[in-house]
C-alpha cells in the first residue's frame, strides 16, 4: 500500500510539473532559456542551489552539479563519449523527429513531446516508455526549473550562438588603443584575409571586431558579448578586469599570459606568465647548481606575494624541483632578517619589483633569477645573472606577433569545431589541440585541464665578463 501510495503521488507530481511547463513553454522568455541553460550546464535550479538526482539502482540523492545534462551529453547536447558509455543527441531537432528512431541496438524509440522528455528527465522512461540505460540519472525538477530546461532544450540545435551566420563568423579583440591598436588591426586584418582567400573556415569568412577596452561602451549598440563568437585579449595592464567581464558573459576568450589568474571554464592561455618565468628559473638553477643547494624567493608580504609563493610552490612539487626559501620583503625598512636569509642562500630568485631593494644592500655574489620583467630591479651587471623570458624575440619581430598567435589558436580551433561551430564546441575542441605551432613562442598544448599552453620559459645568462647568451628551454606540465 504504501509503495503505491508513493507512485501516486509521483505521477501526481510529474503529471503537475508538465501541466506548469505546457502552461509556460509557449511564451518562454530569454530569463527562462538563461535559467535552463544554467540547468543543463551546471545542474543548478533557479534557487541557485544544485537539483536532486537519484541513479537508477540507489536512492540516495546525488547533488546535480555532479550529474548535470552537459557532462555527458556535451554543452551542444549532440552526445559524447564518456567513460564508455555513448550519450545519444538530445538536441530538439532529433528528439522529435517525426518517425521512431533506433535507441539501441534491437530497440527502437517513438518521437518526444515536452511531456515525455519531462519523463525521461524525472523517471527515466523514454518516449516509449522503456527504462533509460543505469547511467541516466533522475533529477527531482520543481516545476518552474522542468518549464525552464524545456525553454533552453528547445534551443538546442536550433539557435546558433552569437556572432554566426551563414556567410561569416565574427570574433571579438579587445585591447587599449594606446600605441598597439593599430599594428594589431593591420596584422589581424591581413591574416583573416589570408583565412578567407582559401575559403575562410567551412566556407565562412573570419571577421574581426575591434574593442577600445578604455572606451564607455556606447548604448547605441548591441552588448558586445552578443554580436561576437569569441575574443582575444590583449596583453595590458586591464587584461585582468576584461578577462572576467567577458568569462561572466560564457565568450570563449583566448589571451595572452595567465599570470597566476584562476582558472575559468573558458578562458585560454598562449603562456603561464611570470609564474612560468619563475618555475623555470627554479628549474634550471637546480639542475645546475650543487646538490641540495638553497634558493630563496623574494616576495611581497601581503596576499599577493604569499599566493605567487604557495603557486609556484605547487608548480615545482608537481614537476619534481626544488624546494624555495620564502623571504618576504619588509615594509617597514628593517631588512636584517631577510639579509640573512638571503645570505644562506645559494640563489635569489626575485618574485616581486622591489627585490632589487635588497639586493642593493647585500654584497655577496650569489646567482640572482630574474623574470625578465624585473631586470630594471637589479643594481646593475656585477652579478652572475639567469633571466627568462617566455619567448626570445628576434630582431624585426611584430610588437603584433602574440595577438597573431592567439588568433591563429583561435582560427584552429574553429576548424575542429565543425560546421556546426558553437560557443561549447569551439571550447571542446580547442581542449583537443596539442603541440600546435602558432608562429610565436614553443608549440601550445590545451586539455579539459590545461587552459594554460605553455608554462616555462627560454633562460639566458648574463655574466660580467661576458655578453648574454641562452643556455636552453624550460618546459613545465
């Protein structure tokens, strides 16, 4: 009695939520699509808090953050493999194909109605009522997020993204229009030309869109999130602030150093930055130093500095170097602790603009590692020098080449997204490239895990008596 007192109100249950969604699926609002969207790509409802889900042999609640609609069916819905299992297209289009289509093998499906994918998404059931395979979970929709994950899944496969058509694609460039502007413009504008003279990508010409990212955005136009697939960042002081506003929007971005900013779903990297600067100056002093020799790292004592420590700290324990003596740098002008720090030390590894300060003082000749950013913070040439740059630049070098890079990433990536190219396709795929030669800098190589393409740097030596010369290529996983 009481097991079909509980079917009771199941079927009551499911028999309401597809009364509410019949109710609102015809005026879907964008608020109701943004909303299933977040559903189906995160599992998170409209009260902002994961759905429940059941797998079908356990009752206990799984958290839908860990079971969203997209970790197996893809951000596009056209299904992918995971772990062996083959996720089928759940795009709108091929859910209600007017004929019954082959589930599996020896079994065959009738077309959905909202009512039915509501069914499978609750019970399990498919259009013909047959039990989903053990892998689909059960989600426990309240009725306005069942009204909201149809609204988006009637999208899916139907609306393309934002800045596709037939004829073209526009990708986004944001940059400051002081000095490299126009070098950048030239050098972009010529190589879509080049793209689009041997048929652009899948018969679609490459446009850019240029950003002044100093300029108050003019209310006369469409947000420029919705008129671009895609953008590159360029390298400056705001990078930072223009790198979150757009990841806020779900643009896939490419720029250019990552410089110990946290991870985002779709945000990639040409180079790690200062921290791949650091780590390989680490690297590559161990190697030639004595064994068991000490390296100190100079650094701010604020968050900042205690946080480049603890990365880079993280970065050489999972590459297997050496350990770091972390010295802060005083604000208050009391060195004496610090110099004696330094003093035990066989190298200096300077984190921070204001190491020179110390160096300045202290009189011994250990070896000093340099970023080359912060070579204006030495004393001057008589130290025994190791300073890296990611990439050597050649005489007559574009101040152009890494925009032209990451341009270059991102037109290879389009190719392997398909005809069908999408925001969540163009991120899967650029996560498949590796050892990809981009014309500036060592080859890049992207995962779902890596967003960062190439973390080290090239190390030149600077002696006293000698002009500088690069001593080899440090490369960091």
């Amino acid at each position: 009695m009481a097991a079909r007192r509980k079917r009771f109100a199941r079927a009551w249950g499911l028999l309401a939520l597809v009364a509410c969604c019949h109710m609102t699926a015809a005026a879907a609002s964008d608020e109701s699509i943004a909303r299933g969207r977040q559903l189906f790509e995160t599992g998170t409802g409209a009260s902002g808090q994961p759905v429940d889900a059941v797998l079908a042999d356990s009752s206990t609640p799984i958290a839908g953050s860990l079971l969203s609609c997209a970790g197996c069916h893809g951000k596009d819905g056209r299904g992918r493999s995971v772990a062996g299992i083959d996720p089928p297209d759940i795009t709108w289009q091929n859910l209600t194909k007017p004929y019954a289509l082959q589930a599996r093998i020896g079994r065959s499906r009738l077309p959905y109605t909202e009512a039915l994918v509501l069914r499978a998404v609750v019970t399990g059931r498919d259009s013909s009522n047959q039990l989903l395979g053990p892998a689909m979970p059960r989600f426990r929709l309240a009725p306005r997020d069942g009204a909201d994950l149809l609204a988006y899944m009637r999208e899916l496969g139907i609306r393309t993204d934002p800045g596709v058509t037939a004829q073209g694609i526009t990708l986004g460039v944001v940059l400051r229009r002081e000095g490299l502007h126009d070098a950048v413009r030239l050098a972009l504008e010529t190589y879509s030309g080049d793209v689009n003279r041997v048929g652009g990508v899948f018969g679609r010409r490459i446009a850019f869109a240029f950003i002044d990212s100093a300029a108050a955005p003019d209310p006369s136009q469409a947000p420029f999130d919705q008129t671009i697939l895609a953008a590159l960042v360029g390298d400056n002081a705001d990078a930072a602030r223009e790198v979150a506003a757009l990841a806020d929007r779900a643009v896939p971005l490419i720029a250019i150093r990552a410089d110990g900013a946290a991870p985002q779903q779709q945000v990639f990297y040409l180079s790690a930055g200062l921290p791949g600067e650091l780590g390989a100056l680490a690297m590559y002093a161990a190697r030639t130093l004595r064994n068991g020799a000490r390296i100190a790292i100079l650094h701010s004592d604020d968050d900042a500095g205690h946080a480049r420590v603890t990365a880079l700290r993280t970065l050489l324990g999972r590459n297997g170097g050496p350990s770091l003596d972390a010295v802060p740098i005083p604000d208050d002008g009391r060195a004496e602790e610090a110099m004696r720090q330094i003093a035990a030390s066989d190298a200096v590894l300077l984190a921070d603009r204001r190491s020179g300060l110390l160096l300045r003082v202290e009189g011994s000749d250990q070896l000093v590692l340099a970023p080359r950013s912060l070579l204006h913070a030495l004393p001057g040439p008589s130290r025994h020098l190791l300073f890296a740059q990611e990439v050597s630049t050649p005489a007559g070098t574009s101040v152009a080449a890494p925009m032209l890079a990451a341009a270059r990433l991102m037109v290879e990536g389009l190719r392997r997204a398909g005809r069908d190219v999408s925001r969540a396709r163009l991120v899967e795929a650029i996560e498949t490239i590796q050892r990809l030669d981009v014309g500036e800098g060592p080859p890049v190589s992207y995962s779902p895990r890596r967003h960062v393409g190439f973390t080290g740097a090239e190390i030149t030596r600077f002696d006293p008596q000698q002009s500088p010369r690069p001593v080899g290529r440090v490369e960091l996983d």
